[in-house]
C-alpha cells in the first residue's frame, strides 16, 4: 500500500510535471544520444590523465542515467548520474548553464530519480573525484514515482529494496537502485552467450522446435494447455523439446541443441518456476558416457567465464568444480543412504510401499508406480547428500523412458543426471532409438502415469520417425536458470529469472 508521504511525493512531482510544460519544457522528449557511458569515462581519465585535475588536453563527454543524488550548494551543486555501468558525479554551475534553469529547473522541477542527459568536461575535483563540468543538462525522462529511499542511523539517505516480494513484483526498482542484481543479470548473458560459443565450437547447430505442440511429450510432466481457433483443437505449451529435437537427427543433423523456454503447470520453489530455460542437446553416434566428459568441460569452462573460479559458495556450501567429477550408480547410493536395509534393487511394488512406509515418505500424486517411489527415495535420501558434483548413474530403466538399456544388464538405463549443491542441474542419456522398445515404454507409461487422470496420448509421428532410423544418439537437458544459480551464487530460481512467476497479491 502506498504510504500518506509517498502520495504527497507523486503529487509533487506531477505539479512539477505540469510547471516543465508551462514554461516550455517537455518533461519527456524524444531521444538524446549519449557518447559515453559512465564508467568509460572515469577509466578512459584514469588511463589518459592518472592524477591530474585539469587535463592539458580537455575531454568533453555526454552521458545519460538517473539523478541519484544531488548537494545544492549555493552558486553551484554536485549530483550522481548513475546509468547501466555505474555512477559519476557531475558539477553544476549557475553562471555555466545559467540563472533560470538553475534556480527555476534543477532545484526545484528536477527530483531524484529523473533521467537527465549531461554534457561537459572531465576534470578531477579537490578530493580526487573524477566528474563532469556540465555545459548542458537535459531532462530526458520526469520520474513521476518516488524509487524507495531509506534514512540510516547517522541520517544518511540511500536507496533499498530488501523485502524479495517487492524486488520480484517491482523488478524494474530492484534494478534501478540496486547495480548487483543488474550485473547478476549481465553475467546470466554473459553465461549463455559463452555456453552458445563452446556449443557452437563444437559444430552443433543451434536450432528452434515448436512452443505449441499438439502433442507433449519428452518428460513426465504436467502441460499447460491452450485452445487454437482456427484448428478447432486444444494444444500444449511444450514441457520438453527432445522429440522435436531427436526428429531432426533422424532427419540427418548429426548436432543440434537449443536454448528455450519450457512450460510445466506444476508447484513453485526456490529451485522451481513454470516457466524455465532449458539447454537441450543431441549428438549422434555418442553416448551418456562421452556426454558426461562433455559436461564437466562445459561447466568448467563456464565457471571460469563468470567469476573466473572453479569454486563457489553455494546454497550454503563452497563447492569446488574442478574436476574430475566422481561417476556413482543410482542403487548404489540408495543403498548407502539405506544402511543395514536390504538393497531396494528387485523390490516388487509391495516392498517398496512398505518401506517409504515405515520411512515416513510420500510419492506425488499420480506418480504411486515403481518409478515415483524410486524417485521419492532418491530425492528424499540421497539429493541432499549430493553436493561436490557428482555424476548420478545406471538408473533403472523405469526411471528412463526415453534412454537406452544397458546391454550387459538391460535392467539398468544408459543414463546420469548431474547434482551440485544437493540439486539436479543436467540429465542425459543414451537414446532409446529401437521403435518397437520405444513404443512398449510407452505404452507402459500410459498406463501406469496418467496426471490427473487422463490418458497420456502415445507420440506416433515420433515412432514413425525412429521406423525410418536413428543413430546411436547421446542426449542431454540442461537448467539454465539453476546453472546461473550456482555460478552466481544465487539461493532461489527467482533471483535469475527477471519476471518469476508470482501468486497473485
């Protein structure tokens, strides 16, 4: 709710507003361009003039940015321009930019918070502050809206945003007083950009599959579902990518990947938002055990190009990514979580009900066959434990539709998913590529999980496309938002992502 003090500000501001227009001036006019940005400008006087106070060999600069901080001084003030890149002070001089836009504009129409154009000379002031001499000042933008202003102890004014509701729902401020959360969204740039040039060194093609799909498929998970008009049928926002994906190798790429968002109408949490970025890759005549290798180079390779470390303080733990990563099988760390238990690999239905049980544990709803209670178990008693990263492997086939059985124990996938942190950041496979096994994991799949009761629809264009011949083929699924989690050192999906999804207030 908007405080007494906050609305007599807006108003104040828009009396402002309708002073600017009477005498001539548009509080918001069309554009003016900037030659610098602010901290070009303080490196390039840094490099060029060190120490100096007044440069032999004058640079007149314009930038652009929010009034962030102003000290009325008589004759002449002080005031911070603060733009993308940072924070410079600019001095103001009444004999410089004249009487009436000094007295009459800028100490009593300008507010803080207002986007001004500045052009001047650079100088260094007495205290060893490099600012601009301003020539011209231009309001380029009236901040009609106070930004958040909070009084410290000894009375010094800043600007905060520390409730995350707040920041999540008001991205726009968060981002305007707070320069950190600005650069963790550069460095999430900085990431896929990097993570498309290792992809793209590799000779894999970048590509872009169907958002609305008539079919889902490609992961169990609950869709969104939408209605086309024209068609006069209902259609999904895709939870997955991998058949389209798989479809083009048939089709004879040999690598292709994509970035894209997905669509899963399931909870929200700190590691979970419904719509999310997902890195789907595929490689032909390779397999999960190759594909490790490359993920641990990826990642590595990533960790160096934001923060320049192999390690990170994460979730509450400092994490080393320097590898090599150790490889563990899937019943193999569920029996150590176990104990003296017998081992789970073999339990009929019956056994397993029996255990989670007497372990207190609960399968989610739709999810009651052997594979939800096997992944209760596992995120229940072997995530948490997982936090140097670790390659999770040979999962049993029930977990796995879409992987390839092992061929000296077929009761065991081609298959590891990679957890850092006590999370799941990747999931990878051999594909499953021989059509009648596909078809039969399918069926079996729409038997046993039917979200909310309905019948799962069997892919038959994807089946066909496997009849026509896939190669060996290595897959793999990657979430971006939680990989920018780790290496930025962020504890909740919402501090990557710019606008989360949020419950209505």
């Amino acid at each position: 709710m908007m405080s007494e003090e906050t609305n007599d500000q807006i108003e104040q501001r828009r009396a402002n507003i309708r002073a600017l227009e009477t005498a001539g001036r548009e509080p918001f006019p069309t554009a003016w361009t900037p030659t610098h940005v602010t901290s070009d400008v303080a490196r390039s006087y840094e490099e060029q003039h060190g120490d100096a106070r007044e440069p032999d060999s004058p640079v007149r600069v314009s930038i652009a940015g929010r009034m962030t901080a102003r000290r009325v001084m008589g004759k002449a003030s002080f005031f911070d321009i603060s733009d993308e890149r940072g924070r410079l002070q600019v001095y103001l001089a009444r004999d410089t930019v004249g009487e009436d836009f000094y007295n009459e504009v800028f100490r009593q129409l300008l507010d803080l918070g207002d986007i001004l154009g500045v052009s001047g000379e650079v100088f260094r002031t007495r205290t060893g502050e490099i600012t601009i001499r301003a020539e011209q000042v231009h309001l380029l933008a009236k901040s009609t809206r106070p930004l958040p202003v909070v009084k410290s102890s000894d009375g010094e004014v800043y600007h905060d945003v520390s409730d995350p509701e707040f920041r999540y729902r008001q991205r726009y401020v968060d981002l305007a007083i707070h320069p950190e959360v600005r650069e963790n969204f550069r460095q999430r740039g900085q990431l896929i950009a990097t993570l498309r040039r290792f992809l793209d060194e590799q000779g894999y093609l970048e590509v872009e599959t169907p958002v609305l799909q008539p079919l889902y498929g490609g992961a169990a998970a609950r869709p969104f579902t939408t209605w086309h008009n024209t068609l006069d049928m209902e259609m999904f926002l895709r939870i997955a990518p991998e058949l389209y994906l798989k479809r083009l190798i048939v089709g004879g790429f040999e690598g292709v990947y994509e970035l894209g968002k997905d669509f899963r109408n399931e909870g929200l949490s700190r590691l979970h938002n419904p719509e999310f970025t997902m890195l789907e890759l595929y490689v032909a005549h390779r397999d999960a055990d190759w594909m490790m290798g490359l993920v641990e180079e990826m990642i590595t390779t990533l960790a160096q190009s934001i923060g320049g470390s192999p390690t990170r303080s994460w979730r509450g733990h400092e994490i080393s990514l320097e590898g090599p990563w150790p490889r563990r099988p899937f019943y193999e760390l569920l029996d150590e979580q176990l104990g003296d238990r017998p081992s789970v690999r073999g339990m009929d239905r019956t056994s397993l009900e029996a255990l989670l049980e007497e372990l207190g544990l609960e399968v989610e709803p739709g999810e009651e066959d052997i594979a939800g209670m096997f992944d209760a178990l596992f995120s229940s008693l072997v995530e948490p434990t997982l936090i140097q990263p670790t390659f999770v492997t040979d999962y049993p086939v029930e977990l796995s539709p879409l992987a390839r059985q092992q061929t000296e124990d077929p009761e065991l996938a081609e298959r590891f998913e990679l957890f850092i942190g006590g999370c799941e950041l990747c999931n990878a496979f051999s594909e499953l590529n021989d059509p009648r096994e596909q078809r039969r994991r399918f069926e079996a799949q729409a038997r046993e999980r039917t979200p909310d009761g309905e019948e799962m629809i069997i892919d038959e264009d994807y089946i066909r496309a496997l009849e026509y011949g896939m190669p060996p083929t290595a897959g793999l699924g990657v979430g971006i938002d939680r990989l920018v989690m780790l290496l930025t050192e962020q504890d909740s999906i919402r501090d990557v992502i710019l606008f989360p999804l949020l419950r209505p207030v």
